[in-house]
C-alpha cells in the first residue's frame, strides 16, 4: 500500500509539472507578442513573465484539489474516471476565477481575461488529463 502511495505522489507531481510546462508553451508566444507591440517599460522574457503570471499560480491552485481528489481515491479505493475532466473544468475555472481577482486591478482586456481562463482551463485538464492516463494504465491505482 505504501508503494501504492508513492506512485500516486509521482504521478500527482509530474501531472502538476506536464500542467506547467503546457501552462508556459501555451503562453509565451502571447507574451512575447505584448512585449513586441508595447513601446514603453522594460521587455521580460516570455517564459519569465508566463511563469510568474500563469504557470506557477495556477498550479499552486490546482495543487490542493488534485491532493483531495488523491486522499478521496485512496479512501474510496476506487478512480473517478472521467470524472477528472469535469473536475479538471471546474477547477480550472475556479482558478483563473480567483486569479482574475488578484489581478483585477491591472485594468484587464477582455483578450487578456479569456487568455486567463483559458490557459486555467487548459492546464487543469492537462493536470487531470494525466490523472486520468495513469488510472486508465493502473498506475498508482488503489482499487487492487
């Protein structure tokens, strides 16, 4: 059983490392063209500001959800299945619900907001996504 928890702890760190990875390639090449039209302050590097803005909030939280969804599969002894998805859905949504309220005052355009949600959503279903491969291989699963 002990074992069992570990794969799931691996699988739920590297399911929240394929969200960021997805989180920042989704968004660099949106930052860099900001960077390319803007004409005033300094330009960070895409990567840098797709990190600090998206990726990282974004997986801190998502993170608590995936740990409830692994501690209710562990007591439960069974997968949601495509359940994932859905939760994946609303979490994402949630999440860039709550980001768009830490950086509300910012003076938002309605690209930069569907951006926002969007790439919550995404990074959510990549995140649940991975979950849902690992159940479907039987890796980690504690149903056996």
């Amino acid at each position: 059983m002990i074992r069992k928890v570990f794969i799931k702890i691996i699988v739920l760190l590297f399911s929240a490392g394929a969200g960021f990875v997805i989180a920042v390639l989704a968004t660099s090449p949106f930052i860099w063209f900001a960077n390319a039209t803007a004409n005033d302050g300094p330009i960070f590097p895409p990567p840098l500001v797709a990190i600090g803005f998206f990726a990282l909030p974004f997986g801190v939280l998502l993170f608590p959800l995936q740990v409830i969804v692994m501690i209710y599969e562990f007591f439960r002894k069974k997968t949601l299945g495509i359940l994932l998805l859905v939760i994946g859905m609303i979490g994402g949504t949630l999440a860039g619900f709550l980001w768009y309220f830490v950086i509300k005052s910012s003076q938002l355009t309605a690209q930069m907001t569907f951006l926002l949600f969007g790439i919550a959503i995404l990074q959510a279903l990549v995140v649940f996504g991975f979950h849902l491969i690992a159940n479907k291989l039987n890796i980690g699963n504690f149903n056996e």
